[in-house]
C-alpha cells in the first residue's frame, strides 16, 4: 500500500515520495487526491485501467460488473497485460474505487461521473504500441544484464575429465539389469479368447462394440470448442474416449442405468421442490420467474449445500417476492442485503446478475406460460423459454425449467416430455458412453435438443428424467476428494 502511494517505512523512519507529498498537501480536497491516485495508476498499469474502465462503460458496449468478473477477464485471452493475482487485483480495485472512478451499483461496479469522463481518452490509447515500448524496454534491460555479467564474469576452468575404468570386453550390456525381475511371458491365444469371453458374459457387451456406431447428431454448423463450466466443486468423473457400447447394446445399459438409479438415488440433486419451490394452483408468470432465476443459479453446478443454503436465503429474505413486485431486481437485491459477508455468497450472488434481464423480459412480455403451452411440444417449449425467459442465452436452464414444470404437474409429460431431460455436461459425455448420440461434445443448441430427446425417450419419470443417466459414474465406482 504504502509503494503504491510513494511512500516507504522502515519502521525507524518515513520516506515521503512526490506522490505522498501531493496527497498531503491537498489536504480536505479529495478531488485533488482522487486525481493524484488515477494518475499514478494509470502511470503504474495503463493497461489494466483501459481494460477495467471499457468493460464498465455501458454506453459502449460493456455492463456492470463483479470484481471476479473483471478477474475472469483480465485472466483470460482477451487482456494483453501482465498476469494479476486475485488477491492484488482486489486491492486494485480498491484504490481504483478510491480515485472515484468506479462506484457500487447494488453488488456490480460501475463508472462513476470522473470514469466516464476518461473513457474518450482511454479509447484513444494504442495497446500494440504500449506493449511493443514495453518488450523494447524488457530486451534493453537484459542487454544491459549481459553486458554487467560479461563485465564482472571470470573465465571458469573446465573440470579436468574423469578418468573411465575400461570395460571388460566379455561383459554383456544385459549385466546392468540382472537385478529386474524376468518378464511374464506372453498370453497364449486361449487364454485371450478365455478373458474376452469372461468379458463379454459379465458385461453382457461384445467387444466388437466397442466402438461408437450410434447415428449422428442433426447437421449443423462445423463444430466448435466443447461447453465448459466452473462448478464450484464437481465429484471426480473420468471422461471415456470411446463409447461404452452400440444400439445393440443399448437397451441393457439403460435398464442398468436406471437399477442404479433407483437404488442409488437418494442424493441432493437440482429439483425445484429440493430448492424450495411449491407450484401454486394457478401456476403463471411468477413460478416460470423463480423457476427461471434458480436455473441460473444452478447451472453448471454440481448439487452442494451452499447452493441449497443460499436458495433457502432468497426465499426466506422475500427476495422472489421482491423481484415480481413493483420495485423489481433493485429492490430484491435491497431485500436481500449485505452480500459480501462470506465469500460462499458472494460466489452465488454474481449470479443473480440473470434475474434482472429475466424479471424485465417477463415484464416486457407478460403470458409466457400460456405461450408455453400453445408449443405442445417439449423441443419448441424448450426454444420458446430459451428465447423470451433467458434471451438466447444458457445451455442447461430452459431444459431445466421445463423439466421441473413436468415435474410440477404444471406441463403434461407426455405433451412436453420429449425434451426434460436437461443436457449436461455429464449427460451429454454419458448418452455418449451409452451409444445414444454420436459424439461427446455439442456445437450447437439445436444438438443439445437432439441430446435431450435421445435422452428422454429412455429416460422417464421413473429415472428423474434423464438424473439416471447423468448419475451413472455414482453405479461405476467411488468419487475422489
């Protein structure tokens, strides 16, 4: 803190730097002192003040923002700057909010009137050229370092060579392993043919099958990079590189499946009731908007008790109530209170961020349950929540929610049950072991609908709609911690 504003302390005694002397003689004027500390941050890491304060800058393309959402990008392949550790980002962030650029919004941060001000300016800087001055800077400073070293450096003899006992010439290079034991010798034919049939009778599997030979997904466009998700903890599940059988093979792993299931299905998992949610008579907007903000909160989460214990807080602050009423996501957000109390909530509440645009969505367009059901199919309700509940966005949620309105008894499953099952990431690798799709990776949102018809022809209420087949390493073997 203190090298950050130009002062050192020894404990002995305090070195006052340009930067300290101008804080001091400002005085009360915080606006001089706001303006000392933005100066020398941008001195100290222009790069990093661009990037942070353009990602705040509503009018031009960025949105409010979380301090480990600004994290995530300054860590990621968009930031061209130096790498930052969380822990001094935060305390960045801190003195940023002190210069009085950045202000809270709630729980995002946003530009302030003196950040909006600097934005025009901060468009105007040219990265490529900073970080090209900046690796001249860095070569010229080696040089300099080669140059000392080469000044001060002294010729080192070379060690006098080791003298070598000369090698007996009957000596057989095998000496040197004689300690390692002899190898196995190989199996004989029968013995292969005895351990395939072995194989094949225990797992009811040919072993011809298996490679994945399953029909292939729908057309589409060239695949793109798998989905990926930063649950908070995930149990250990190792990913298969080929698929555990064919159709033919099929209809017995399902059965299987669904065996493990039912005896192995007592376990927290993401249901509506288990977060708290009792479907009212004359079910409309207000469930889909619950429902809509709990998707968001789980997806891509394994099942775990924070995220149970941070639904049970929602519901018991008035937080659902708040957000159908008059006062909105500012208000829910009011009637929530201080979340940065415990770094397990502050996780969770970032991603209350989606139930701002779901509350005005729903609000904008009032009806949406109705619309839901004039779909009369689970593959375009599925497109239809996609569409106007999360605008476009979300891989697993829309599936979510229509499932759990199945599961409510507020959709017919057997109007809508042709796409309940919600595709994830572990559904998806699974359906793929089990030769239901053709491949483990999804490109496009039209191939997590064909996933999840797959998945919900052989996957009924009785399997949790698809839970069975997304649980299927909890039949295969132990978790790891």
């Amino acid at each position: 803190m203190f090298s950050l504003i130009d002062m050192d302390w020894d404990r002995k005694s305090v070195r006052v730097g340009a930067l300290a002397k101008a804080i001091i003689d400002a005085g009360a004027d915080d606006e001089k002192v706001k303006k000392a500390l933005f100066a020398r941050l941008k001195r100290e890491n222009v790069i990093l003040v661009k990037y942070v304060l353009e990602a705040l800058d509503v009018e031009g393309g960025g949105r409010l923002h979380s301090v480990h959402e600004l994290y995530r990008m300054v860590t990621s392949y968009v930031y061209p700057g130096t790498y930052i550790t969380l822990p001094n980002f935060q305390a960045w962030i801190d003195w940023l909010a002190s210069s009085g650029h950045i202000k809270l919004v709630g729980i995002r941060w946003a530009l302030s009137d003196l950040g909006i001000a600097v934005i025009p300016e901060l468009r105007g800087i040219d990265v490529e050229e900073i970080l090209e001055d900046m690796a001249e800077d860095e070569a010229d400073a080696e040089d300099e370092e080669d140059d000392l070293l080469a000044g001060v450096s002294a010729p080192v003899a070379a060690p006098p060579p080791v003298a070598r006992a000369e090698r007996d010439p009957e000596d057989d290079d095998e000496e040197a392993f004689d300690d390692l034991p002899p190898e196995a010798p190989a199996p004989s034919a029968a013995a292969i043919a005895k351990a395939a049939a072995a194989f094949e009778s225990t797992f009811d599997t040919p072993l011809a099958a298996l490679a994945p030979d399953a029909a292939p997904l729908p057309a589409s466009t060239a695949p793109s990079a798998p989905r990926a998700h930063t649950p908070l903890a995930t149990a250990h599940a190792p990913a298969p590189a080929r698929a555990l059988s064919t159709s033919r093979a099929a209809d017995a792993q399902v059965a299987q499946a669904i065996a493990h299931y039912k005896e192995l299905g007592d376990w927290p998992s993401w249901t509506a009731p288990a977060l708290g949610v009792v479907a009212p008579k004359s079910a409309a907007d207000a469930l889909l908007l619950e429902l809509g903000v709990l998707a968001a909160l789980v997806e891509g989460l394994a099942p775990q008790p924070q995220v149970f214990a941070f639904a049970k807080r929602l519901r018991a602050a008035g937080f659902f109530d708040a957000l159908a009423g008059e006062g909105g996501f500012g208000a829910a957000l009011t009637a929530l209170g201080d979340l940065d109390s415990e770094p397990w909530v502050r996780a969770l509440a970032s991603r209350l961020m989606a139930a701002h645009g779901i509350q005005a969505r729903l609000s904008a367009k009032p009806g949406l349950l109705k619309r839901v059901r004039a779909t009369k199919s689970g593959a375009a309700a599925v497109a239809s929540l996609r569409a106007e509940l999360f605008g476009n966005a979300g891989d697993e949620a829309p599936f979510w929610v229509l499932r759990e309105l199945v599961r409510l008894g507020v959709l017919s499953a057997d109007s809508f049950g042709d796409a309940v099952a919600v595709p994830t990431v572990a559904l998806v690798r699974n359906a793929y072991r089990l030769g239901l799709v053709s491949q483990p990776e999804i490109a496009s949102f039209e191939e997590l609908v064909a996933v999840s018809a797959a998945v919900s022809a052989q996957f009924g209420a009785e399997a949790g709609y698809g839970e069975a087949l997304a649980n299927l390493d909890r039949g295969l073997g132990l978790s790891e911690r």
